[in-house]
C-alpha cells in the first residue's frame, strides 16, 4: 500500500520527482495476490458508494448509467510543490452487450506534471468512458488522459448537483471527492495501465483486461460492486 503521509508531506522539487517514482512503482505490482485484489474491490465499492450518495454528486448515477465504461480509483494520491506526480489503483468496468456491467479488471494510475502545485492531495475519483473512441482507448493495455482521449474533472461543489443534462460533448468525466489542500493541476498526462498481477491474481494466470471485458471472466467476490452499478 502507499504510505500516504509520507506522500502528503512532500514540498520540495527534488523529494517530490524521487516520491513520484516510489509511486508508480507501487502501482500494478506483478507480486499480488487474490486477497490484495479482492481489497480493492472492496475499497473501490465503498468509494462508489461515497460518490453515488454524495448530495453535491447528483449527476453521477446518471452519467454512469450512459457510460461505456467506468473506472474507480479508491484512493489516488497527488502531492509536490513545482513537480507534482499521483499515482494509485483502479478498476474498471465496461458495460456488456446485454446492458449489464462486466467484471472489473485492474489498472495502475500514474503520471506527472509540471506547473504551480502546491500541497497534497487524496482523492476518491471516478471516471465515465462516454464515447466508442473513449472505449477503444481503454479497451488498450494503457491509455493516456489529454492525448487517447480528453476529458473534464467534476468535484463536490463544482455545481454537478445543479446540472440537468448528459453532457457527453468529452470522452471520459471525472467524478472527484478531495481530502487535502492542492491548488491547479489537471488529470492530464494521466497514464492508466492495465496491472496484469491483479488480473492474473483474481481471475487466473494469463487473464487480459479484453478478456474481463467480453463477459469471459468472473469472481463472486465482485458481485457487491456489480450489484452497485448503475444501470
């Protein structure tokens, strides 16, 4: 797991660029094992059902009810002062031929940029995949926000709760809840990348993110989260 006060405590250039580095090698470690994958899970639902019941997030039901895909990171984690990296673990659904939602399949999130940030920052995040360019994005072994497909960050109190219409304009939204103090920044640069380990893990050695995808591959222990899906 990440050491998350370490990260949140990060203020100089150089410390932040080594932090980020011990980040993303955290992220899709090949060394997990099915009890760390069904954590995940676990975690992932719990911060689903956060958002879904948050009162400044009305409008997420209904953006993952016409989503093509959704992915949940439980916890992802951004910090630095000038330099600043995040990083974290995901899962992702896709919606099925018949409507319902697949098994989840793991990723890794990571990236860095450049710019004016200051202080450090744990977030709950969801992402909506809304267009068939969207979901041949993420249907690869790895895919970068800003360049295989734009998107735009919603996070409590940024007025989604008012919204009254789908807005499928961008090919992913960004579904947030923030614990810490950041200033600027932007999901772009952002890498997903499928984490093979908590495939292989949780469905079998040799388990591809595709494979999840086709309805090939299932695990009880995700049900939970399946049932919590919108439809």
């Amino acid at each position: 797991m990440i050491d998350r006060r370490k990260f949140l405590r990060l203020t100089g250039a150089s410390t932040a660029g080594l932090a980020l580095s011990g980040t993303l090698a955290a992220c899709g470690s090949n060394t997990s094992t099915p009890s760390d994958a069904q954590l995940l899970v676990d975690e992932s639902r719990g911060a689903l059902q956060t958002l879904l019941s948050s009162p400044e997030l009305t409008q997420l039901p209904r953006y993952i009810r016409g989503a093509k895909a959704v992915l949940i990171a439980p916890e992802l984690l951004r910090g630095g002062f000038i330099f600043g990296g995040r990083g974290g673990n995901a899962l992702m659904l896709v919606r099925l031929a018949d409507g319902n939602w697949s098994y989840p399949a793991f990723y890794g999130v990571g990236g860095g940029s450049f710019g004016l940030q200051i202080g450090g920052q744990v977030s709950q995040l969801v992402l909506t995949i809304m267009t068939d360019k969207g979901l041949r994005a993420v249907e690869q072994s790895s895919f970068t926000v800003g360049a295989d497909l734009t998107g735009a960050l919603f996070t409590l109190g940024a007025g989604v709760g008012a919204s009254t219409g789908l807005n499928t304009n961008a090919d992913m939204y960004a579904f947030s809840q923030n614990k810490g103090l950041f200033a600027g920044g932007t999901l772009d640069g952002t890498v997903i990348s499928e984490d093979q380990g908590r495939n292989d893990a949780y469905y079998g050695f040799g388990t591809a993110a595709r494979t999840i995808f086709l309805g090939q591959k299932s695990n009880p222990g995700a049900d939970q989260l399946r049932n919590l899906m919108p439809r």
